[in-house]
C-alpha cells in the first residue's frame, strides 16, 4: 500500500470517523456565531449550529492564512515528505492559494518535502468524494503521483447539485437580490444550483415546493451523468439538519440509477453559513459539470 499522505479542508464534510480511520490531514475553517468563535479543535454540534441560525443568529466565516497553512504541513512532514492537499475551491474561499503559498515556502527550505496542491474546485462532499476517490487510490497501491495526476484531471467530473430551503441565506451571500429571496420566500420557490467549472455558485433553475427540487436533483443527475452512467459506484449527500431529505433523495437515485452505496453527513458550519439549514446537496461523478 502507498503510505503518502492526503489531506483536505473542514469544508469536505467527511465524517470524523472517515477522517481518522483514512488518517487524513485538516485544514480547519473557523468561523464565528453568537460571538463565540469554533473550529476543528472547538467544535459546535452540527445540530445546535443550524439551530442558532434557525433563531435568526448569522455565521462569520474564516479562511484558512498562509501561517495556519503552513503549521499543518509542517506537522504532516513528520510522518512523510510526500503530501497531496486536496483544497477547497478557490472560487469560494482563499484557503487554497494559502496552502499553495505555505507549500512553495516550505519546498524552498526543504529539498526533501514533496508538496502537490490541488484547487478542486469543489465544496462540501463534492470535495470530500474527491478526497474519497484519492483514499480508494492510495488504498489501491497507486503511488502518489498517480494519484496527484488523477485528481487534478477529474476534479472537474465531480458534479455538484444543490437545493436550498431558504433564499434569505443566499442573499446574505450575495447569490441571489433581495427581491427574488422575497418574492421566492412569498411563492414557495426553491432554486436548484451546482458548482461550475470555476468553482463557484450557479443558480440552474427554480421549482415551486421543497418536493420538486428535492426531485429535480435526482432528474438533472440523469441528464449529467453521462459516460459515467454506469461508473458511480457510490454518491455522496450533505445536508443542512434534514436528514429526512437527503435519505428521500438516496432512495430516488437507488431507485432510478441503481446506485446503492451512499455516505450521507452534515453540511459543516462553513458552508452551512451560507447555504443555510434544509439545504440538500447531491454529489456524483459526470462528464461535465
């Protein structure tokens, strides 16, 4: 087995027992609620975030410093001189270009240090089944720079499909304009989104009912899979304290696609800030995002 490391970003959202059991390393996304700031050694129970910003308190969020990123590579050289940082998207946040920073440094001072950083362009379980596929290669024997190589030319076939529950968060976000989250609260509409080439935000459509866009989803899933129709053998879900959604949308795609194997896990306080509780986001591997 290849003993390389691999580590990503909070803004995975893979589970902890993934994360210890794969011994990946984390960059932690801080962020702030009701003036008590948490992180990946603070934490706040996912449950009670979502339940502070159901009573109206609003998130700040925090990049990753080039400071903060180079202390944690420092620390993953102690157990080996090859790293693969699977980063956050660069369209969302400056956490990857500190950590492309942090690693030019320490590659100047240390000769021996093999360092790859690799923007995803992903976010939440888009990043974390990203993170996944390189554990199965690394689990598999493929050295590192098979590995490395592979991520960086199929980081663009992890798609993103999301829905949110509440348009106010978006335009807090500044994705949507004050008047469509109005009017979009008033009429029941539900904006379906993905995660483009550039790894940003981009509203698809919209559906009238939490039901259809939980069913849109499942429907643009179909229309993007494409060679990859029968090559997913596991989808990823995350979700804003709505389990129930997100099992609804794994019994759709077990149902119509046949895919079976299916992690589900929390959508984290960083994106969580901005996407808001009742989010629902499906991630798979297509052609074209």
């Amino acid at each position: 087995m290849s003993s390389f490391i691999i580590a990503t970003d909070t803004t995975a959202d893979l589970p902890k027992d993934y994360i210890e059991k794969n011994d990946l390393g984390l960059f932690s996304l801080s962020y702030t609620i009701v003036g008590e700031t948490y992180s990946a050694s603070r934490e706040l129970p996912e449950k009670e975030f979502y339940s502070l910003m159901r009573e109206g308190n609003i998130p700040k969020t925090s990049q990753v410093n080039p400071d903060e990123a180079k202390e944690v590579l420092l620390k993953l050289l102690e157990k080996g001189n090859e790293i693969l940082y699977i980063a956050f998207s660069s369209g969302l946040s400056g956490t990857y270009n500190s950590g492309r920073l942090a690693a030019e440094e320490i590659m100047e001072e240390d000769k021996n240090a093999k360092i790859v950083v690799v923007d995803s362009r992903c976010a939440s379980l888009g990043e974390g089944l990203l993170v996944h596929k390189a554990v199965e290669m690394r689990n598999n024997g493929k050295s590192f720079e098979e590995t490395c190589e592979w991520v960086k030319e199929h980081a663009k076939n992890m798609i993103h499909l999301f829905t949110v529950d509440d348009l106010n968060h978006l335009f807090r976000g500044g994705r949507v304009s004050r008047s469509a989250a109005f009017i979009g609260t008033v009429l029941n509409i539900k904006p379906v989104l993905h995660v483009d080439d550039e790894g940003k935000l981009i509203p698809l459509c919209k559906e009238r009912g939490r039901k259809k866009s939980l069913l849109k989803l499942v429907d643009m899933m179909g229309e993007q899979l494409g060679s990859y129709d029968k090559k997913n053998d596991i989808i990823f879900i995350s979700h804003g304290d709505c389990i129930e959604d997100a099992e609804f949308v794994r019994d759709e795609v077990e149902k119509r696609y046949g895919i079976k194997d299916c992690l589900i896990n929390y959508i984290g306080p960083t994106i969580g800030a901005h996407a808001g509780p009742g989010t629902v986001a499906l991630f798979f591997m297509g052609d074209v995002r």
